[in-house]
C-alpha cells in the first residue's frame, strides 16, 4: 500500500506542480486598474461562503478548503499551512481565538490554526449539521431532519461530474431549481438547536416545518441568531432572528408585492444591520437593503441592473460594498456584470421628512475591481473584504483551477510594477 501510494505521489507531483507554477501569482487588471492576487496555491483551493468568518483573531490568518483538507494563511506573510488534513467541512474561524471550527464523522471539532491540536466539541444529532459560531465562541448552532424523509439537497449533486470544485460542493448544481421546488413542497420537520463549545450539550431552540437554513450568528451579540426559510425566494418569507433561549422570534422583511424576492441576507461587522438583496420585483428593479434589529430603521439603496451581485458584503465601520457581479443567466440578466464591484453608497438628502418609520432610500456608486469574463459563475465567487479593509477576497475559476484570490480596493500607482499582463489574455 506505501509503494501504491509513493507511485501516486510521484506521478501527481509534476502535474501539481505545474499547475502551480503556471497560475500567476499577481498582476494589474489592465480594464480596472487594481492589483489582483492569488492567494492560494493549491489547484481547487477556494475561500469562504461570503457570509463565514474566515479570520482568528486579530485578522491576520485567514483559513480555507482544498481537496486536501483546511489550510490557513498568514494574510502578512502569505505563508499557508494544512491545518487539518482530509474530509472535513468547515464551519468558520472563531473570532475571538485562533481556532477553526468544522464537522468530520458526525461530530464537531475545533483545531488551533498555529499548533494543530484538535478538540472534539461533541456529537451531531442524527442527520445534523452545524453552521455557525457565536461572537464569544461559546455556543454552535445548527439544524437537523426529524424522522426519516427523504433530503433532496443532499442528493441535489449525486448525478454530477466529480470535479475538485464540486467535491467541496463549490458549484451549484444543473437541478438546483427543481430541487429547491422539491424540497421545499417536502415539509419536512426540521429542529434548530445550540451546541454548548465547552461540553457539548444540544438544546433545541425551534422546531419548524420549514426549510431552516444559512443559520448566521451575529458577530457582536452572542445571543442572536439568524436564520432563513429556504426555498424559491418568491415563495418564502426567508430571513428572521431568533435569541438562542428560543425567544423573539422575528420577520425582518414582509413582502409588499406579487414575486418580490429577498435573500442572501449577511450582518454587517458592528452586528448593526442585517443587509439583503431585495428585488421589487424579481428581476427587474434592484436594492441592496439594510434593516437595524435594535432600531428598526431600514435603509435601501439602488442599484443598475448590471452592477446587481450574487452575493454583497461590507466592513467594519462602513462606508463601502463589494459586490461578486453575475453572468446573464442569473436572475438579472445582466449583458455587462462580469466583474468584482467596489460600491461607495449615498443616501437621498432628507429635506427635513425625518420619519422613521419611512425606509430611507440610496444610492450605490460601482467601481469595476476585477474583470470575470472568463469566470464560470457556476461557482460563485463569495466576496468579502480583508480585515484592514485594503483587499477584497473571492474565489475564481478564471485561471482554469479554483483558487482564493485578492484584488486591492485602491488603484495601483505603477501599472507597470509588477511586469505582468492580466493572465485572462485581456
């Protein structure tokens, strides 16, 4: 077996290393302006769901996937090192320490990112995942399919080619449409529950006959929770919170019109505002919204139909979006949106009509980033900016290969710097 194994290692590290070496390491998009970076090394490397915290604390490292397992990199140094080797799904990176937590054989576990050392946090109950961490790294949440119905979104790839991409189930599925129909019309009773990080107790918090699904703490209060109705946007109420003794169960958004959709819902950094894409109606006019769970106070701004994205994200503090574009067959059909999108929002001047009850609209001005033409959005790219704010991440297919990429938010001074031409032959 150590003979057959040597052989495959000697035989795969050519072919390895070649795709390394011929994937870029950095150039100048020569449409935008802006330094654009590989982060990662290894071919089938991506980084995270933009709504998953990838950094420890203090935003140095930053953690990701590759067909081998979960590496880390020092964000300073851009050194990278396998953290934990083999099948494992990754959960995020916790906040306020150096570990990583993630599922592997039924059970969740943590690793420290500088020592490997691993902890096993406790047992899933059947047919359990869990998705989230909350802000003081003491409680996991997650949801689980009581009884024995039948998941249609676990088995929504079964039929597809198994590339490194869709091994980690990175590109979406050709059926995802029918399964998202058929899943939802299933009902299947669902329960929601907290994992205690210290001794691995379960407490069901809801149960639901909804699809429960992208459960998201915030990252500032630790006791709450967002969660959404999963489904075809059009046909669910999808984002709410709840607080993790079960309380408070709240609706962020009501639909107003026939085949209004909002979704792919995120807390901002300060845990302030719950932003969304919403769509009035679906496909045709576009806003990236926000909504204060403390205040209640809602804020819109508009967008072209060409800058709508997949996925948004924002920073600490504020005043700037990023966006991951579309190709023209996602639901905005845009001819131009093949680009990582900086926005920089203006809110409509008030003259003097301060009732807060009124949703106060905006604007978002689009800066082009990184050019995607020869992205495949099959894989989407899941933007979010680096804790210094300086670089937007995504992951790419663009060179071929899945890589974690960054693309820096100022212009670089000296196109000529790097001596390199953009590697998309643009």
């Amino acid at each position: 077996m150590r003979r057959v194994l040597l052989i495959a290692v000697i035989w795969a590290a050519p072919a390895l290393l070649c795709a390394q070496s011929a994937a870029p390491k950095s150039w100048i998009d020569p449409d935008t302006g802006h330094r654009v970076i590989r982060l990662t090394d290894e071919p089938g490397s991506a980084s995270l769901y933009f709504h998953q915290n990838p950094f420890t604390a203090g935003g140095r490292k930053m953690v990701y996937t590759s067909p081998a397992g979960i590496h880390v990199i020092d964000l300073q140094t851009r050194v990278s090192k396998l953290v934990v080797p083999g099948r494992a799904r990754l959960i995020l990176a916790g906040r306020n320490s150096q570990n990583v937590y993630f599922t592997r054989d039924g059970a969740v576990l943590s690793a420290d990112v500088d020592t490997g050392a691993e902890r096993e946090i406790g047992k899933l109950p059947r047919r359990g995942s869990a998705a989230t961490v909350n802000a003081d790294e003491t409680l996991l949440a997650g949801t689980y399919i009581e009884g024995d119905g039948r998941d249609y979104n676990q088995g929504s790839g079964s039929q597809q080619t198994q590339t490194q991409a869709q091994a980690q189930n990175l590109v979406q599925p050709a059926n995802k449409g029918q399964m998202m129909e058929d899943r939802l019309a299933a009902r299947l009773p669902m329960a929601m529950f907290t994992m205690s990080v210290k001794t691995g107790e379960v407490k069901i918090i809801h149960r639901a006959t909804d699809w429960l699904n992208h459960l998201q703490f915030s990252p500032t209060d630790p006791g709450l929770l967002m969660f959404c109705h999963e489904g075809p946007w059009h046909k669910v109420d999808r984002i709410w919170t709840i607080r993790t003794d079960g309380s408070k169960l709240t609706k962020i958004h009501t639909r107003t019109m026939a085949m209004e959709i909002f979704g792919h819902e995120f807390f901002d950094p300060d845990g302030k505002t719950i932003w969304y894409d919403l769509q009035t109606p679906r496909g045709e006019v576009f806003w990236l919204a926000g909504y204060n769970p403390d205040t209640g106070r809602r804020t819109w701004y508009s967008l072209a139909r060409d800058e709508w994205s997949i996925h948004f994200n924002t920073v600490p503090g504020g005043p700037l979006f990023c966006g991951d574009g579309g190709d023209p067959g996602q639901v905005a059909h845009a001819k131009n949106g093949r680009w990582i999108y900086l926005f920089r929002p203006e809110l409509v001047p008030n003259r003097g009509a301060d009732d807060k009850s009124l949703v106060q609209p905006g604007v978002l001005r689009a800066e082009k980033l990184v050019n995607m033409a020869k992205h495949d959005y099959r894989l989407e790219p899941n933007v979010m900016f680096s804790p210094d704010r300086k670089w937007v991440i995504f992951r790419s297919n663009m060179l071929g290969e899945t890589y974690a990429f960054a693309v820096e938010v100022e212009k670089a001074q000296d196109n000529s710097s790097l001596g390199r031409r953009s590697p998309q032959g643009q």
